[in-house]
C-alpha cells in the first residue's frame, strides 16, 4: 500500500513537471520566433533587407546573391537601393554576365558599372557602418564616398600568372576617400592611422567586413596605402585586413 501511494505521488509529480516542461518549452519557443520577427537579420528564413543592421544571418544572405543575380536584383529592389540592370557583356575572364550600374548618389563618380552583389555591400555598408562610424568619431555624415573604379581586365597585383582580379569581373570597387558634410576630406592615403581620421577609417573598414567578403585596407599591404580594396569574390576565404 505504502508503496503503491509513494509510486503513485511521484507519478503525478512525474506528469506535472512533464506538463511543466513542455509549457515553458512552448513558451520559450514563441518568444524566440517573436525575437526573430522583430530582427529579421538573425533570421536565415527571412528575405534580406540592406535597411535592417547586420546580423548573424547576414553573411549568409549576401553570399546567397553571388551568382543569383535575378535574387540579387530583387533584394536591391525590396531595400530600396537605386540601380539600372543593365544587360551582360562578353565572356571568359573579363567578361561581364551582371552588369548593375550603381545609382547611389553618395558613391562617385556615379553611374559605375559593378556586379550586383557590389551594389548590396555598398548599400549595407553605407546604411550601417559608414554614417555610425562619421557620426561617432567626427560627429558629422558622410556625403560623398570616392572610388577609384569598378572593372579593370588584369590579373591580381598585376602578375602574369596570379588569379584573375574580382576587378576583371566588376566585383570590386576601390574607395580612396569620404566627404564629409562640412565639407571636409579624410583620405585612406593621408589619413590612415592619423588621429580622428584615422579611428573613422579604422571603423569604417571592420565594418566593411560584414558587408564584403574581402576587405583590404593600408594594413594589407603598401599596394592598398591609398584606398580600401572591397570585393565580393567567393573563390577565396574571406580576408580583413
Ligand atoms: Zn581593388
């Protein structure tokens, strides 16, 4: 008798933590899949959004566009970000299968011809990384962002037999300088490692990182000394440097 009541108490004690169990399972699995509705960045399932800030599911979306142009275009579309499709050129090692003309106004000079998933990094980067780092360590906004250009048909470092450049490809774009909004200038060049200038570049190229799958600044190598190297190339491991 005794053991039959004993048995019987930790059975329903057995049940009622079961029952327990299973309500704050519940419970905590709708709180994370509301979290993930309200930031959609840490959600692989959700579509990417260059306005939302970078999250964990980030590098993964971008990567999803590299060679998905017809996806690429739409995420540009669903955030907003100005652009021309233009039709693709030519063939092997330079030849240009996605042409996506940048329409930024704060990259110039305009109208570059780069890859689509160039136009996203450059979205992303400018919403979440260029203007925090102005507005943090010199308390302003960027209003020009300066490149050096998009497409060059040669090989890495200009060597004979190295890899073909993301360049040949228009997936990289060079940026030397930022304009700031009272009118001043900090160069990669001349202000790299120098005092205010130096800690908004050192912040605008780590963020760059969660933007561009390479990333090459002066730290490099003196090839980069004036301007940041950004591509979206998937042949290599990603560098950010
Ligand atoms: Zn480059």
């Amino acid at each position: 008798m005794k053991v039959w009541s004993i048995s019987r108490a930790v059975g329903l004690f057995t049940g009622d933590s079961r029952a327990l169990l299973i309500i704050i399972s519940g419970a905590m699995l709708l709180a994370g899949w509301v979290w993930l509705q309200e930031n959609p960045q840490h959600n692989p399932l959700e579509p990417l959004d260059l306005n939302d800030p970078p999250g964990w599911a980030t590098a993964g979306k971008l990567s999803d566009l590299s060679g998905n142009r017809a996806l690429c275009r739409q995420v540009l579309t669903r955030s907003e970000v100005p652009f021309t499709a233009l039709p693709g050129v030519g063939d092997g090692p330079c030849g240009l299968p996605d042409r996506t003309q940048i329409n930024n106004p704060v990259i110039v000079p305009g109208n570059a011809i780069a890859t689509c998933p160039i136009n996203a990094g450059l979205a992303l980067w400018i919403n979440h990384g260029v203007q925090q780092a102005a507005e943090e360590h010199l308390d302003t906004k960027v209003t020009r962002i300066l490149h050096l250009g998009t497409v060059n048909c040669r090989r890495v470092n200009s060597r004979q037999n190295a890899p073909w450049s993301e360049h040949a490809t228009a997936n990289a774009i060079d940026i030397s300088g930022f304009v700031l909004e009272n009118g001043e200038y900090v160069s990669v060049l001349q202000h790299w490692g120098e005092g205010k200038k130096g800690d908004f570049l050192e912040a605008v190229r780590d963020s760059a990182c969660q933007s561009f799958r390479t990333v090459l600044s002066p730290e490099y190598n003196a090839q980069h000394a004036d301007h940041f190297h950004l591509d979206q190339g998937t042949r290599w491991a990603r560098v950010c440097r």
